[in-house]
C-alpha cells in the first residue's frame, strides 16, 4: 500500500504553516508561508515500465529578516516524500515566540 499525504507530514514531522524553523547549516530562521500536497516522480516501476509517483509534501519558506515584511525578501520551496530524511537533516523547529520580527 502506497503512503498518503498524511502520513508523510505524521512520520516527517513536519511544521505547519505560519511556524518557524532554523537551517542547521547555516543558523537563518525562515517561516513556513505554505504547504501543499504534491506528487514527486519516482524511479519507473519494473513490471509496467511507466512513471512512479509517491506523496509528497511541498513547504514554502520566507527567510525571516527583521524589518522586512512577510513575503518580500528571500522564498524558497522543497518537497518531502515518506523515503527522505532531508528536513531532519537540514531543520529544527523553532519553538519559542521571536519578539520584534
């Protein structure tokens, strides 16, 4: 059975939108402006020869700075599929209240 949406946001841990996270790599804290459910292409399936598709879930960051307003600045994207741990890798979610951004 193929994993549905919820499952990938439930084992991924992902945060949910208006949340802030910080790159591990870097330190920079960025909200979450969006998040949709997506289809991310696959290795082909052996038995037919077509295309595979999995779950995925789609995340849109704003790259927090203070005195700038939200969605001016720097956005980037990425998708999360059940098989990847790049959000674990790369993300920790921030939990305490950002006074004055």
């Amino acid at each position: 059975m193929q994993p549905s949406h919820d499952e990938v946001i439930r084992q991924k841990n992902l945060p949910t939108v208006g949340q802030t996270v910080r790159s591990k790599k870097y330190g920079t804290l960025w909200r979450v402006m969006e998040k949709r459910e997506a289809w991310q292409e696959t290795a082909d399936d052996m038995s037919t020869g077509g295309p595979r598709l999995t779950p995925a879930i789609y995340l849109c960051y704003w790259r927090i700075k203070k005195g700038v307003l939200p969605g001016i600045g720097k956005m980037m994207g990425y998708a999360y599929t059940i098989h990847d741990t790049t959000f674990k890798t790369n993300w920790e979610i921030v939990e305490e209240k950002l006074e004055g951004i």
